[in-house]
C-alpha cells in the first residue's frame, strides 16, 4: 500500500498526516511555534521555526506510522494563505520575519489607496477589497522599511513567496519557487480572471516582477524534495491554501456547495463553478482549488475564532489547556463575576465586560498583548478595580442614604465636633471643607482569587524549570 503525507502549515502550528489510499488518516504530528507582536496589531512569524516545526512533524509523523520515505506517493502542502516570506535566493534566509495574515500595519496605506480610487482597480483584477489582509501592501511595506531592501530585489536577490511558497523552496533544496491559484490570488497581485500576475498591479505596489514565484495548478507534480531531509525524493504534487483545501476536501466541487470551517480564524466558502461573482456585500472573490477546470469561489472571513482561546491560554493563561475552554464558559452564571463578554474584531481590539451583581465596569484596550497580570488581578490589575469601583458605588449609596437636605447627595453629613475621632482618623469628616472617606477594605473574595493565581504561576514555574 502507497500513502500520501499531508504538511498542514497553519497559523499557530505545524502539522503533518499521512494518510492510506483508502483516504484514512494513518498517524498524525503536530507542533505549535511561536507568535511575535512586536507592535499592537502587528503579527509575525519566523519563518525558520515554521520550517523546522513542520519538518519534526514529518520526521514525527512517518515514525508513528512506522512508514520508510519510499513508501509515500507524493507530498501534498497547505497552508496559511497571505502571510509573506521575503528571503534571499542565495542563501535561502529570511530577511525579516515573516508578516501573518492578521497583521494591520499597512492600515494607513490601504486607506490611501481607497481615497486614490484604485480599490476599483484591485477589486475589478483580483475579487479582492483593499485590505492589510492580503500579500502585497505586507510586501511593499518590507521593500520600503527594511534597509537595502528595494535594492536587492531591483537587482533580482530576493524571491518573495506565501508558505506553500516557502516551504516547497526550502523541501526542494531552492529547486522550486512556485505557488498555485488558491494561493496567488491572495497575493491582491494575481489576476483572477486571465490567471497571471498583474503589470499593473506590480506598478502600484511596486514590486519587481522577479520576485514572484510560478503559479501552477493545485494538483501538479512541481518537483521532488531533497533526499537529505527526508531520507527520499518524493514528489510535492498538491498545493493549496488552507481555506480552498478544506473546500476541496469538504468535496463542495460543485457550484453553490459550501463549507464552513473554525480554526485560528472562521471561514466560510461557497463554490460559485467557473464564474467569479463580484459581491455586493463586503465578500471577496477568489480563486478555488484548480484540480482541473477553474473554479472560484466567494468567501467570508472572522479573523478571530481560535486565536482568542490561544489567547486566554498563553496570553492571560485563565487555562491551562485549550479544551479548557469549554469548562471556563460553562461555568459562567448570571450575576457571576466573569469575562462575560469577550469579542475580537478584524483589528485585533478586545473589549472584556466584566460583571458582578448590580455592579458592572468595562475595560477597554485589551489586546493580543495584553497579559494575564494587568487584566486578571495581580497588583492593580482588573478585578482590584472592579472590587474598588463596586465599594465607591457603594459608599456612594450610604452617602445619599445620609445626606443632609440641601447640600448635594454626594457630599455625605459632616460629623459634629464632638463626634470627630481626630486620632483615628477613620471615616470622619477632619474639618470644614474635607469630605467623609471611608476606609478601603479589602475584599476578601478577590484576594484569595489573587493568591490562587500567583499560587498558579509559581506552580506552572516550577513545572517549567523541572522540565
């Protein structure tokens, strides 16, 4: 029996499958890698570590099934779609991390491009709408910002690729530089209805045209992998982005069939047959997997899905597992103290509600920065304030249920001389002018939640350095 090796490139982790010829999953290998956000809204990878991480899946994967190399077919690759790679043809380096598809620092740009009216320009050529999402405002902004960048390319140094583009370079030892439609016509570069990259388009992002790599079908046989990483030549012969794959492997091959899929993000395609509908509605057009005639298809996207519980984990580590997630929000009551609101939206902000009793607050500004001390309770982190903004309201409602007729409610009775404890100090009034402050108590509740978590952390710590 002959097998098939499936590398499943994604955007919090590398996996690999390998699969029988019946179509059943054999064995499977995943590893996550790192997530870098140098800046609020930026998002990068290195694109070493996707190499390595999704090699050890390969190597990982074949072990578990107990496989020799020579016993698979073929290669088949997906991946992430829009993140861009720049490297060096020579050495086969990256020259800066690699910028991920949920990056929004080329926000400014796109906005000039609308005002300049040329998102008719790119919608009408590629399906797409101007957004920091695609490839090639990612890619400008690397030629422009990286020092000697434009240079090297104007000289034809660089190659420019997506991660299927990247990983069949470096599995082929720099043999191949290529790509297929699903992925290109991510790029916002890549003419949907001729199936070509776009001369006009490369002049308005000012790309060099050596750059891109060859846009071949999704089923082709693009070349073989160097027998030093893998202990054989095997064909790479399937690329496809992640969505489209999924389409494909949904068998939604027809027109009007469609998929819905949950992962870092949430995506939802629809196969309109041989026929690229421009929407009306914000959706995009793009192109499917093209395992024989061309197909495309229209697509919706929610950025957010998967990452927020990543998030939760690593970010603000409320969980120690992802699975956990689902015992954290049942948990949830009403009238409970909880994160009861949580949404992301395309810009990555986050707006947390925070709840308990009649009392509520809100803290705006949460984003994938954010981390577990600031937002869940240490020192002064969120629920200090909201125990703290629970005792003003209330103070607040003592003070009005004492106040003196014709003095504003917010200004509580002043104590009588006599009544003034001038030792103590302690919710009395110390003189004309002064208002009556109670003292700060403590809430209980939320310091021992306070120690639990530290408790935790020194746990995890532990757990850490012994291993």
């Amino acid at each position: 029996m002959r097998y098939v090796l499936a590398l499943d490139q994604g955007t919090t982790s590398s996996r690999a499958i390998v699969f029988d010829e019946r179509g059943a999953a054999c064995a499977l290998a995943q590893k996550e890698f790192r997530q870098h956000f140098p800046q609020p809204g930026w998002v990068e990878h290195d694109a070493v570590e996707i190499l390595r991480t999704q090699l050890a899946c390969a190597r990982a994967v074949l072990k578990k099934a107990k496989l020799a190399p020579g016993r698979l077919a073929a290669i088949g690759i997906t991946n992430q779609r829009e993140t861009t790679v720049v490297w060096d043809r020579r050495s086969g380096k990256p020259v800066h991390r690699a910028i991920v598809w949920q990056d929004r620092r080329t926000a400014a740009r796109c906005e000039a491009l609308k005002r300049e009216g040329l998102d008719k320009t790119v919608q009408a050529k590629t399906g797409l709408v101007v957004d920091p999402y695609f490839s090639a405002t990612k890619l400008e902004w690397l030629l422009e910002n990286v020092s000697g960048l434009r240079a090297r390319a104007d000289r034809g140094e660089l190659a420019f690729g997506t991660i299927d583009t990247w990983l069949a370079w470096q599995l082929s030892g720099g043999a191949l530089h290529v790509t297929d439609p699903s992925n290109a016509s991510r790029t916002m570069l890549y003419d949907i209805h001729r199936g070509e990259w776009d001369e006009e388009l490369l002049r308005i992002f000012r790309v060099p045209r050596s750059m891109l790599p060859e846009v071949l079908p999704s089923s082709h046989v693009y070349g073989t992998t160097a027998k030093n990483l893998l202990g054989a030549e095997l064909p790479i012969a399937g690329i496809a982005g992640d969505q489209q794959a999924a389409l494909f492997g949904q068998a939604c091959h027809e027109a009007g069939m469609a998929k819905n899929t949950y992962g870092t993000g949430c995506f939802l395609l629809l196969n309109t047959g041989d026929e690229a509908i421009a929407s009306r509605n914000g959706l995009i057009a793009t192109c499917a997997a093209q395992a024989g005639p061309k197909q495309f298809a229209l697509e919706g996207s929610v950025f957010t899905g998967g990452a927020v519980v990543q998030w939760l984990r690593d970010g603000l580590r409320l969980i120690r597992k992802s699975v956990d997630v689902e015992k954290l929000a049942a948990s949830v009551r009403p009238g409970r103290a909880a994160l009861g609101s949580l949404c992301a939206r395309h810009h990555c902000r986050t707006h947390a509600r925070i709840q308990r009793g009649p009392y509520r607050a809100r803290c705006s500004g949460i984003d994938r920065l954010s981390i577990r001390g600031p937002v869940a309770g240490h020192g002064t982190g969120l629920r200090t304030k909201i125990e703290r903004a629970a005792r003003r309201r209330r103070r607040r409602g003592r003070q009005s249920a004492h106040a003196v007729p014709g003095r504003p409610a917010r200004h509580p009775r002043r104590a009588s001389a006599g009544s003034r404890d001038h030792g103590a100090g302690r919710g009395v009034s110390r003189g004309p002018g002064h208002r009556r402050v109670d003292e700060p108590r403590r809430n209980r509740e939320t310091m021992e939640s306070c120690e639990t978590l530290r408790a935790e952390d020194e746990a995890r710590g532990s757990e850490e350095k012994d291993g």
